[in-house]
C-alpha cells in the first residue's frame, strides 16, 4: 500500500475525514509533551530512594519496556490508521465485547488517576508558589486537598464549554515544559561544576528496605513507567498526520529517546544535588523533589520562587488532555450502548458531553478525597502508581493483540520483530505483579480493582436493560470511532 493510498483512504465513511495538519515536528513536539507530563515531577524522588544514586537506570528500564510496547503500536497504527487506540486492536484482534469494554474502561481509569494525580501536583506546587510571593499560605495536606478539588472543577468547567485540544497550545506547553526540567538539569550540572554537588553518588545503589538489586530496580521501574506513558495517546492523532506510516515509527522512537535522555539528566541532578537523607522527604511529598533541587542548588538565585509555577502549567495541561479523554470515551461507549445512555446526554447549546463530564470528574473527586483522607500515601504516590499499574496491563494485551493480528492480511508498512511483542508482553506482565511494589503500593490494586468493578456493574446494568427493554444485543456498533 503506498503512502498517498493511505492519506487518501476513506475511513470515515459519509463523515467528514479529519484534516491532516501534524507533520513531523508537531507530532513529535505533541509525542514529547505528552510523555514529559507530570510523570518526572511525581516520581523522581521516589524512585531515588528505592535505588539511591543510581536513579538514572529505572528510567532507562521504564524506557526499555515502553518501546517494546511502542513498536506493537506501531505495527498496528500503520495497520489501522484510525483513532482508537487500544479498544480497536483489542477488538479486531479478539473480537470479545466485553474485553474490549474492559480494555477501554481501563484507558478511561487510567486518564482519571493521571489527571488526579497532576491535580495533586498541581495543587501542592501553586500553594508553595503563592507562599513564596505572599507569605502566610497554607501548604499543608488540607489545603492541597481542596485546591485539587477545585483544579478539577475547573477541569469540568472548561471541559463543558467543549474546549477541544489545540496542537499550537500543545507546543508552548510542551515548551513549558521542557524549559522547567532543563532548570533542573542546568542547575544540577552548575552545582556539580562549582563543587557543591557529588556526581560520584550516580553509581551508588542503595536499597532503605534492604532490597537486592534486581528486586529493588523492579520496583523503582515500575515506578518510573508512569513517567513513560504518553506515547500511546499520538495514535489517536493518526488521522490529523501527513503521511503517517512514513512519519509516524522514526517520531515516536524519536519522541521516547528524547523524554528518556531528559529524565536520566533529572535524576543525575536530583542525586547530585540532594544528600542521600533527604530526597525521600523533601519539603513538600506531594510538590516532589525538584523544586528542592532548585533551592539547594542554586539558592542564590530566586528561581524557586518561579519554579512552582512552570510545574503548574507542565502538569495542569497534562490533567486537560486526560479529562478530555476520558468523558470523550465514556460518551462514547454510551453512543454504542455499552454503558448506560444516561452518560451519553449533552448539553444542547454547546453540544458537549455533560453527563460524561460528570461521571469522570465525581470519579476523579472521590479518589482524590478518598486517598488523601483514607491513605498513607499521598496523592500523587497512589495515583500515579495506579496510572501506571493500569496502563501496564493495556500495553500488555496491546503487545498480544499485535501477535494475533499478524493473521489479518491488511498491510502494514511497519512490522517490529516477533521477539520484540513477546518480550514487552511478558515485561509488561511483570511489572504488573506484587513483586514491583512495596507493601504500602497495594493500596494501587484496590483503586484500579474498584474503578474496574464500577465499570463492569455499569456493563451489566446496560446488558440488563439492553436485553430486556430494548430487545438487543450489547455490543460496540462502530469501534473505529468509538472516540
């Protein structure tokens, strides 16, 4: 199949085809914002004090395994240049509706705990910041509490004017983002330079829990995978890029080495700079270790005091982008009638999807609440673990479904391996087990078990009124939009 039969494909039928406007630098500058995220701000620290210095090689790992998974991507989007994801290889390659329902229910988890933990983040980083400039600002868990649950209505707020993501928007705050962690990292190496940062701590492993090398790295990679996930969102803009199996495989390679590069920088320089004693308890759990960076690194300059800010802004797009997501897809599944159509209602003036909107942001307010006030762990600990957790069994049955497909006679442009899908199932797969988490991390199967129970009592209440009301059968009607 050439390239020009692909981009002129009609794969919306009588709807109108999206407009392809991404090339190659937006795509990858969408790629990379999307990875960078709140993901190193959440965990860096964390991660270091599972390894000690050598917080550099769980990121590596994390990196590892996420290209395993980004090539079976990739096989499939060049396969299947439609925008949904998961569910649509899910179901074109078992053919099960409810397996695909789970599978897209988990996508839709997975947006809420992230955006939850980015309201977290968020949260935590504006208090700090306002402190800083006005004084006398409560920064306490009580205060990031409510100002989380307020960044999410707004959330709800903007997503019910019907805001719609702009890749322009995307790129300045991307670039947002990029210039926060090249602070850090520009900082890091200052310190080191001047002598008043240890780089030799970079090849130091230290386990607090006595862990062995292998079983503690376990542990920090399956941390650090929630700062690796993203990539798998720029399939959905595969029908708004040029040329996209030529484009596509060398940007999001391109986009994951770039994200990794940055993050192994960012932990070089949290380890440099930071005593080994503290960098499991910075000042602020929730606000992460980075802004201490900023202060001990450089503290006479007052970048901190700007610091939290353009941690808001990296991470308050993050929130958007999943939220949108997330009520998309919930509207979705009740446009097909696999969730109930109550959730499928919309606002008649703006057209957006309200009744979604609020099933995922009272979802989103409930786990915040219920974390913060229930948990020993914080916010942005159990979330993100719970973000990751989640997407590590999608990209499991992704990595499966690649394999299984292989017997469709559709062409592909791309084509990974067949040890590649193999190894980054089974990675997957392992990461998802106990053995990659501490004790106080269980916690992550109770959340991602309880959002996964409502949706399948959500399933089962629409089975029910399917069958004996409308006399149906329950099932996706039209997966290739189903977003």
């Amino acid at each position: 199949m050439s390239t020009q039969a692909t981009a002129d494909a009609d794969l919306n039928g009588p709807e109108p085809d999206l407009k392809r406007v991404m090339g190659p630098k937006l795509l990858l500058l969408f790629i990379v914002g999307d990875i960078l995220g709140a993901g190193v701000y959440a965990v860096t620290g964390k991660i270091a004090g599972e390894v000690g210095g050598m917080a550099w090689l769980p990121f590596l790992v994390a990196f590892f395994v996420a290209t395993l998974t980004a090539f079976s991507y990739l096989e499939l989007v060049t396969k299947y240049p439609q925008a949904a994801g998961a569910a649509l290889y899910t179901h074109k390659a078992f053919g099960i509706h409810f397996v695909t329902f789970l599978v897209a229910f988990t996508v839709v988890c997975s947006g809420i705990t992230s955006a939850s933990t980015s309201s977290g983040l968020l949260a935590s980083n504006l208090l700090i910041g306002l402190d800083e400039i006005f004084g006398s600002v409560p920064t306490g868990s009580t205060a990031s509490l409510i100002v989380a649950l307020l960044f999410m209505g707004l959330l709800a707020a903007i997503n019910l004017r019907g805001v719609g993501e702009s890749v322009k928007f995307n790129v300045v705050l991307t670039l947002v983002e990029m210039t926060a962690l090249a602070i850090v990292i520009a900082i890091g190496f200052l310190a080191i330079g001047r002598g008043d940062a240890d780089l030799s701590r970079v090849t130091v492993f230290e386990s607090p829990s006595d862990k062995g090398m292998f079983a503690a790295v376990t542990v920090a990679t399956a941390i650090a995978f929630f700062s690796m996930v993203g990539f798998e969102d720029s399939v959905n803009m595969v029908e708004e890029t040029k040329e996209p199996e030529k484009i596509f495989p060398r940007t999001m390679l391109t986009g994951l080495g770039i994200a990794v590069v940055i993050y192994m920088l960012v932990a070089v320089s949290v380890v440099a700079v930071i005593p080994p004693g503290d960098i499991l308890s910075p000042e602020n759990p929730d606000a992460g270790v980075l802004l201490d960076v900023v202060r001990v690194g450089a503290p006479d300059i007052p970048i901190d005091k700007l610091f939290p800010f353009l941690t808001v802004f990296a991470v308050a797009n993050t929130a958007l982008i999943n939220m949108l997501m997330a009520s998309r897809l919930i509207y979705g599944m009740a446009h097909q009638d696999v969730l109930p159509r109550s959730l499928g209602r919309v606002l008649p003036g703006r057209r957006s999807p309200w009744a979604a909107i609020a099933f995922t942001t009272v979802l989103a307010l409930a786990l915040i609440t219920l974390v913060s006030t229930q948990s020993d762990s914080t916010i942005v600990g159990a979330l993100s673990g719970t973000t990751g957790l989640l997407l590590l069994v999608v990209f499991s049955v992704v990595n499966v479904a690649c394999l299984v497909l292989r017997r469709d006679p559709t062409p592909s442009r791309f084509r990974a391996p067949t040890a590649i899908p193999v190894i980054g199932a089974v990675a997957c797969a392992f990461l998802v087990g106990p053995w990659a988490r501490n004790e106080a991390d269980y916690v992550q199967y109770k959340i991602a078990g309880g959002l996964l129970v409502l949706g399948i009592v959500l399933w089962a209440l629409t089975w029910m009124t399917n069958r004996g009301v409308r006399a149906k059968k329950t099932g996706f009607r039209d997966i290739e939009h189903l977003e």
